[in-house]
C-alpha cells in the first residue's frame, strides 16, 4: 500500500513538472506628453466590441485564411480589446481636444462616443514570412449621436521572426501607428471651441 502512494506522488510530481510554463507579453507603446493642457472642455467614452477569442487573453497565430490557433500556454497581459481600449485612453487622455476620456459600455450624457470594432490581433505566417496583424474600425460619434469621423485601421508589421516577443514588438509600433491616425482624423473632425 504504501509503495502505490509513494508511486502516485512520484508520477504526479513528474507530470506537474513537466507542464509547459504559461509565457506573458505586452505591448508597449509609448505616451504623448503634452506641454501645456490646452483642451476644450469635451468629453469622451470609448467602446470596444471584439469576436470571442480577442476578448481574453490568449495570443492568437493564423497559418492560412481558413486556420485560427489559439496558444495555449502564450498570452497578453491583459485581452486585446483591453489593451487596445487602455491605448486609446492615454492616448486622448494626454493631447487632443477631450478633457475627460472614460472607458464606457454606456454614454454618457453629453459625451461623444468612440465605438471601436475589433476585428484582428493575430501573428500571421505567409509564405513572404511572419507578420503581425491587426484592425479595427474606429467610429465618433457627436453627443447627438451623429457620426463625424469614420476610419478602418489595418496594419501588417513586418516582424523579424516568428517568436511572440517579436510579434509583440510589430503590434506595439503597428497600434501607435493606428492610434496616431485615429487621434489625427478626431482632431481635425471635432469642432473647435
């Protein structure tokens, strides 16, 4: 009896051990830094809709057009529609025309609102090699809820291998890039008080 426990714990330990270990990766991508808080007195909530698998956290690789892989033990640090939503979030929070940036399901009165869709945040393999990739629609609306401001974002870095840290890197500068557009488009759409 006591050789079965001795041999269950010993097989359990070899089997914890050899669990692959769960990697995360972020993006980083650095913040505007204003020189004086010249902004009008708007405000803006930010939305973000997603498909599933960009709604958790789990690095997602394509092989083909018809393929999605979801990596079991590689990860963001936070989902994709948050790390996208928290970018933008600094990104109006720090310079252009809005005081007041909130992350919001709901709108507040008064608010314009900035619906972003989602649509890819993925590695991508080709036969040309590994490429980062990532889109989305980014959508104002006034606080009448006209819409004053329509633009699709899609960037394809070009990434150095196929590693995650490297496919962390290609976004990281293919969202700034994004981010950049969208804040550019808003400002010159959004009338100047």
């Amino acid at each position: 009896m006591l050789k079965r426990v001795a041999v269950v714990i010993l097989a359990s330990f070899f089997v914890a051990c050899s669990l692959a270990e769960t990697k995360i990766y972020s993006l980083y991508v650095p913040r505007d830094q204003a020189a004086g808080d010249t902004r009008a007195a708007l405000s803006l909530a930010i939305h973000i809709d997603s498909p599933r698998y960009l709604a958790q956290p789990y690095i997602a690789y394509r092989n083909s057009p018809y393929q999605l892989t979801i990596s079991k033990y590689s990860k963001w640090d936070a989902s994709p529609g948050d790390i996208v939503k928290d970018v933008l979030r600094d990104a109006f929070s720090s310079s252009g025309p809005f005081r007041d940036v909130r992350l919001s399901h709901a709108v507040p009165t008064g608010f314009y609102l900035l619906s972003v869709n989602l649509k890819k945040f993925e590695l991508l393999e080709t036969a040309e090699g590994p490429f980062g990739e990532m889109e989305f629609d980014a959508v104002l609306f006034s606080p009448d809820n006209k819409e004053i401001y329509h633009r699709t974002i899609s960037k394809r870095p070009k990434l150095d291998d196929k590693t995650f840290v490297s496919l962390a890197k290609g976004l990281s500068k293919g969202l700034a890039e994004g981010v950049n557009e969208v804040k550019s488009g808003i400002a010159g759409a959004v009338p100047a008080l």
